[in-house]
C-alpha cells in the first residue's frame, strides 16, 4: 500500500534555515508513515534544483534572483500541477501565510479535493504584515479562508488566525528543540571570579529589538560595579551596520561583540559558555532561540510580546522586560548577575518546559494527528 503524499510550500528551505525550516525538517524525519514533496525558492544558482533532505524530495524554483522570489508562488505553482499529475498528493502544505500561502492558495483552487494546511510562523507585527498587504487585504484573507486546518506555533498567532477570517479548525503547535543537544553543560550558578557572558541570538533586524540590548549595556556598564560582562550577539542582518555604529556612539565597544552566523552545529558551545540569554523583542511569533538557551540551562530575559507568554511566565521561566526600554531591561539583567539562586530556578523551570513541552516527538506526533484528521476527512 503506497504512503499518502504531502506538497509543502515553503518559501525557504536548507541550507537556509531559520525556525520555520528547522521545523519542516524534525517534523518529517519523524514521520515515515508519509512521501513528503517540498517546492521552495532558488536563492542562489549554485543549489541544487532537487534532492533529498532527510525524508523530504526538495524541488527549487527560481533563477537565483530577486525576480525569481516575487515569481515564486507562481513557478511553484506551475511545478506542483505537474507533480500532482504524477502522485495525487493528499495535503498541501504552506509554510507561513503569504508566498507560501499564495501558492498553496493556487492549488487548492485547481485542486479542490486536497486538503489545505496552512502553517503559522510569523515573527512580524500583525500591523507590519497589514502594511504589506494594504490595498488587497481581502485577497491576503482568502488564504485563512480558504484554508481547510490552521497551525499555528503559539496562541498569539492562532487568535491572529481567527480574527484574519479563519473558518477551519485552528491548533497550536509549537515548534520544538532537541534538548539533548545542547545538555552537554551545568547550570551555571556560580558567577566565575565575577565574569558574565550575555548572550542573544537573533536575525539582526528591528522587530529584535538589538538596539534596546545595546542601550542597556550603558546601564550595565554604568551600574554592574564589580562584575565584568559581555554581551554576544550571533546572527546577521540588515541592521548590522547601524548597530556596530551604535555601540561607537555609546562607547561599548569593548562590551558588545558581533560574532556574525553560528552554524546548528555550533551553537549549543556557544550557549554552554554564556550565562544569561536575553532578547528585548518588539514582536515575535514564538521564538525558537529563547527555548534553545532553556534548553541549554540559561536563565532568559525576553519581552511579553507575541508568541513569548506561551513559555516564559515572569520569576517563574525567565524574568519579563518592557518593549524599548533599556533601563529596564538593565535592572532584570543585574537582577539575574547579583541572584544566583534566582538564575538556578529559572534555568532549571526553563530547562524543564522544554523537555516537557517542546520534545519534537511531541510536535511530531501532534502533526502526525492533524495530517491523518485531513486525510480521513
């Protein structure tokens, strides 16, 4: 007996990953009781236009341009009528709402019979992604109208689902961590000879809320008398130079260091040799990076935006700061440096949620649920 197919769209897969793609991935390794097509865009011309990934035969449209990706849903589409033709897929699949969504969109109007799963990632504000679409707003909508299940990674972006016109059932699911990679350390309570390394991981754009961390260092290097500390941010992105110039005005050089991408593979060291993980997001969808650091036994500062709340309750998994304002986010931080029983107790809560929660053998046996409630259906 043949294994029911699933198209999924996604708008960017491996070696390009970010937290949508690294889900698609522990997903689908999990599950073989599935054939998994993914049509995804071409960013460069030098990746390959198909190959397997894991349990995924990858397909990539485009011609390594910009052009391509505003033609993408379109090439996507024009791929999956072929596909379809030769394996009758049972679900497609969009990665995210817009591109993705669009083309899901287009082969569900062609091909009524195949359920539709839209997957929410967002991490944009909701008023950004409405700037976005402002003129054909009703169209956007279409894509949660017409969508016949919703997943969405956390209950901000499953309301946001509902009130975009949703009328099929809505499930969160969040994404997950593979907590034993990154257990290869202690919590660290101990405050070595008064030497503390903050660390944040993060695409360097302004929804990060990056400069709020550097402004906060002022603070920091103001008032934390008989410490030494450090701030790390691992990531790259458009706002990288306006940040380096920032920390020039405000003379923290010495204090704030870029140490660009860290590859997957990389980065539990990384996490294992800091002691506080912090990002002031202005929104978020979830966040992955915050449930890697409590996975990796770190006490985190984050903000109560977005996705955020699902996993961080304040004093309890981590310590609540307010959206833009360094000062505060500088007293959280010293709270956490002059606490070690403090940091012991959030590391230890946090490191727990995620095991309890955020296993990707959980999420994929939730997906496995909502794959089979469409097929059946």
């Amino acid at each position: 007996m043949s294994k029911p197919r699933i198209l999924i769209f996604s708008v960017a897969y491996e070696p390009l990953v970010g937290g949508a793609e690294l889900a698609v991935r522990n997903i689908t390794d999990r599950l073989f009781g599935y054939e998994f097509d993914l049509i995804t865009c071409r960013f460069d011309r030098h990746h390959k236009a198909e190959e397997k990934i894991g349990n995924v035969n990858v397909y990539r449209v485009g011609f390594g341009s910009r052009i391509g990706r505003m033609l993408w849903p379109v090439l996507a589409y024009r791929l999956a009528r072929k596909l379809q033709r030769e394996r009758n897929y049972k679900i497609v699949w969009s990665i995210m709402a817009a591109y993705a969504g669009a083309a899901g969109l287009l082969f569900k109007r062609r091909n009524p019979e195949v359920k539709f799963l839209l997957t929410l990632q967002e991490g944009d504000s909701i008023g950004h992604i409405h700037s976005k679409v402002r003129g054909f707003k009703r169209k956007w909508q279409t894509v949660f109208r017409q969508a016949d299940y919703i997943q969405a990674i956390s209950n901000f972006l499953a309301d946001w689902a509902k009130s975009e016109g949703a009328r099929c059932p809505v499930a969160v699911v969040p994404n997950g961590v593979d907590a034993e990679r990154f257990k290869n350390r202690e919590y660290r309570i101990e405050n070595r000879e008064n030497f503390f390394t903050i660390i944040t991981v993060s695409r360097l754009v302004y929804k990060n809320g990056l400069d709020t961390l550097i402004r906060a260092a002022v603070e920091l290097k103001t008032h934390i008398l008989h410490s030494t500390f450090y701030i790390q941010i691992l990531g790259s992105g458009p706002e990288e130079s306006n940040l380096k110039k920032l920390t020039a005005v405000l003379k923290v050089q010495d204090q704030v260091r870029f140490l660009g991408n860290v590859s997957q593979a990389e980065l539990p060291n990384y996490l294992a040799n800091a002691d506080i993980f912090v990002r002031a997001s202005r929104s978020e969808g979830l966040g992955t990076a915050f449930l890697e650091a409590m996975a990796a036994g770190l006490p985190i500062v984050g903000t109560a935006v977005g996705g955020i709340p699902d996993f961080l309750t304040d004093q309890k998994t981590g310590l609540f700061t307010e959206v833009d304002d360094p000062k505060d986010l500088a007293r959280k931080i010293r709270s956490l440096v002059d606490d070690a029983e403090l940091r012991k107790r959030l590391a230890e809560n946090g490191r727990r949620i995620v095991e309890e929660k955020y296993n990707w053998d959980i999420i994929a046996s939730q997906m496995d649920r909502i794959f089979k409630f469409l097929i059946s259906n």
